[in-house]
C-alpha cells in the first residue's frame, strides 16, 4: 500500500511563534503557509505590536492580517507563573519556537532554549534578533534601517552623490526571516536522523550583508568600496531605468545578442560594432557616454512603445509598475497568487501568495491573521484545560480572548 501524501509539506508540524513586527512573524508565516500548525503567543494587553499598524478594516491593522495569515492566535501574559506553564505545556508538543525578541529575553521569562529543550530535546528553536545572540552589538536594539545601515545596503542604494535611501521593503527583516525558515527546515530534516532538535541564531545584520555577492566580488578583487549606482547594475550595460517620452522602463541587454538586437530597435545598429561598445566591461565603464546616447532616442516614443518592440525583439525589458498596477497583474491573476482568507470581523481579505508552487503538496490558502487571543481556548482545551480553569486564568489577567 502507497504511503499517503499530506496535503501540505509540513503538517502534522506544530511551531509556536512569539514574535513581533517583522522577522519572527514573516518566518512562521512561511512555516505556516508549507502547512504547520502555527500558534502565535501575544501578550494580552495588545498583543504583536504589529496590531497597532495602519491603515485599519474594522479596527483590525490591514498589514497585520496578512502578515500572519494561516495562523492561531493564543493571548497568553508570560510574565505570570500560570503563563509560564502553560507555554511549557505547549512546548512539550511542538516541534518549533520562532522568536525575535532581543537576544536574553526569553531567559528573562525562563522560556529559553536550554530550559526548553530540556523538555523538549526534538525541539527546533529558531531566534531572529538585530545583530545575532553574540558578538558586541548583541544588545544594542536592532531595527530593520539599522541592519540596512551597517551591512552596508544603504551605502551602495540611491543615485550618486544622492542623500542616503534604504531599500523600500524591509530587505534585512525579510531575508533573516527567509533564512530563519531555511534554517528550521535544515534542522527538522537532521532531527530525522539524529532525533534531537537544535538551536538558530539568524540575524538581520548578517542577512543584509549576505545579499552583497557583486560588491564583495568587486572589493575583495580590487579593494574599490562599491558606491550607489541607482538602478544600473554593478558591472554590466545597460541594465537600469531608461527615459522614455512618459517615464521610465527598464532594460537589461547585457549579452551580445541583446545587445546588437537593442541597437537595431534604436535605430543605430553600428553602436553594436563600437570599439568603445565592444562588451559589458566597455559598456559599463562608458555608462556616462553610452545612457544618454540610447535616452536621446527612446524619449522620443513612450514606455509601452519600447516594451513592446523590445520584447518582440527578444530584448529583456519591463515597465515599472506602482503597485495598484502590481495587484491587478494579468500574469498573477493567471497564476492564481492571490487569494482570499477569511478574518472573524473583516470577512474576506486579499492575501499575497507564497511564491512556492509546489506540484504535489501545495502550500496552504486558508485564513487570514488571527483576531488577538482568536484561539485561546482553542489551544488550551487541547492541553486538557477545562472551561472553568480557562475562564479564571482569563479573570485573572493570565490569558486573553475567546
């Protein structure tokens, strides 16, 4: 008999999350879209600090209910000596922890992984923080515009001789969540051999300078310091934004075939045999000379004119979408990514899609982020609470919610 298939990668693996804003909850929210059955602890008194993000659907932070969509939501003080036990409780039964709170503040509560995997040594426990568990930032509070700062990201982003610009999505929060999620995932797989879980240190700091493969190849070969380039490439040409009569497109002609069939679009196939043109290396050290050459010509015709001339022409190229454009694209409309969870007050709510697609076990499309404290009872009659002793802990300030 064939063995069955779950329906989604992870189910049947429970996680407990005790995160805030960013990192820890973009994380779980990957473990929980592969199919995990995430319980999100939050403090009674308001909770993730995420809830108090605008704009607001019925008093409810739009940003938060999609950030922490496929989630269960346990309103828990663990501050309180009940709160405690009852998290250790949990943790017998779970397979992850995600936190990202600063690093020694789950020792603080007692809820640290030394004294949780002692009840628990399957137990996989992953910790975002700013800077990592050691080292001499450890400390010091580590926000996202930070870890964009000293990795050295909002050195090389923005126009030249332009004031400092970070990236415009939270990159290093993002990326240490994504490598949060690797690493959980690389842990459960050992945990299959040897049966015991480990302990992930994923940092923002670190996540960011991860990400600078072109500017570390560029300075360990030569001891140049990268500088910001605006949207051109690090060491090929032409690829960045280029004028045309009603904004901006983009275009990467970065091969040879690319570029001689670009030039020929253009008008000015001989650019193609150009000494000075000769390769990317040329081009690229010739920018200066060679984007106003190509912006003299294609300011003359608007955007979708190019697009369309250069995609006949094989040329990669793409015009620069806002994001009611984005939201609406024919191409993820087709590819069916987003989707609709469902929230106890707000109702439907467009979600973004995971960007897995996965042909047997596909990731999961269930409900939007959780009410604070949606599931309390929920979780805590499955550890064989009674009615009663959920009401008097919730009298008592230890729990929240329904």
């Amino acid at each position: 008999m064939s063995k069955a298939i779950p329906s989604h990668p992870l189910t049947g693996i429970r996680v407990i999350e005790v995160g805030n804003y960013m990192a820890g909850p973009f994380c779980a929210m990957q473990l929980a879209d592969l199919g995990a059955d995430v319980i999100k602890v939050e403090n009674p008194d308001g909770g993730d600090s995420a809830r108090d993000s605008a704009p607001f659907l019925e008093g409810e932070s739009s940003p938060f209910i999609r950030l922490n969509r496929n989630k269960r939501s346990l309103a828990i003080n663990l501050k309180a000596p009940e709160g405690k036990e009852l998290f250790r409780e949990l943790v017998k039964g779970a397979d992850v922890i995600v936190e990202n709170l600063r690093p020694g503040t789950m020792a603080d509560l007692e809820l640290d992984y030394g004294r949780l995997s002692a009840l628990n040594p399957r137990l996989v426990y992953v910790a975002a923080s700013g800077w990592g568990q050691t080292g001499p930032y450890a400390q010091l509070p580590g926000l996202d515009i930070m870890a964009q700062a000293m990795s050295g990201l909002m050195s090389i982003t923005g126009e030249p001789n332009g004031n400092p610009v970070k990236v415009g999505v939270p990159i290093c929060d993002l990326v240490c969540a994504l490598y949060g999620t690797i690493g959980a995932l690389a842990a459960l797989r050992v945990r299959e051999k040897t049966g015991r879980g480990q302990f992930i240190d994923v940092s923002l700091f670190e996540a960011g300078v991860s990400l600078e493969v072109w500017e570390a190849g560029r300075y360990f070969a030569t001891g140049e310091v990268p500088g910001p380039l605006g949207s051109a490439h690090q060491a090929a040409a032409p690829y960045q934004a280029i004028r045309a009569a009603d904004g901006y497109f983009t275009v990467g002609a970065t091969t040879p075939r690319n570029w001689r069939s670009l030039c020929e679009v253009l008008d000015h196939p001989e650019w193609a045999d150009e000494e000075r043109f000769k390769d990317n290396p040329s081009r690229h050290a010739r920018r200066d000379v060679l984007i106003p050459m190509i912006e003299e010509v294609t300011s003359r015709q608007p955007r979708a004119h190019w697009v369309s001339m250069l995609q006949q022409a094989g040329v990669p190229c793409a015009e620069i979408q806002t994001y009611d454009q984005v939201f609406h694209d024919q191409h993820l409309q087709a590819r069916q990514f987003f989707w609709k969870g469902r929230h106890p007050k707000v109702g439907d709510v467009e979600q973004i899609g995971s960007p897995i697609h996965l042909s047997e076990t596909p990731v999961r499309k269930w409900r939007a982020g959780p009410a604070l404290g949606e599931h309390t009872s929920e979780v805590l009659r499955a550890l064989g609470r009674t009615e009663a002793e959920i009401s008097e802990l919730k009298t008592r300030g230890v729990l929240g919610g329904t």
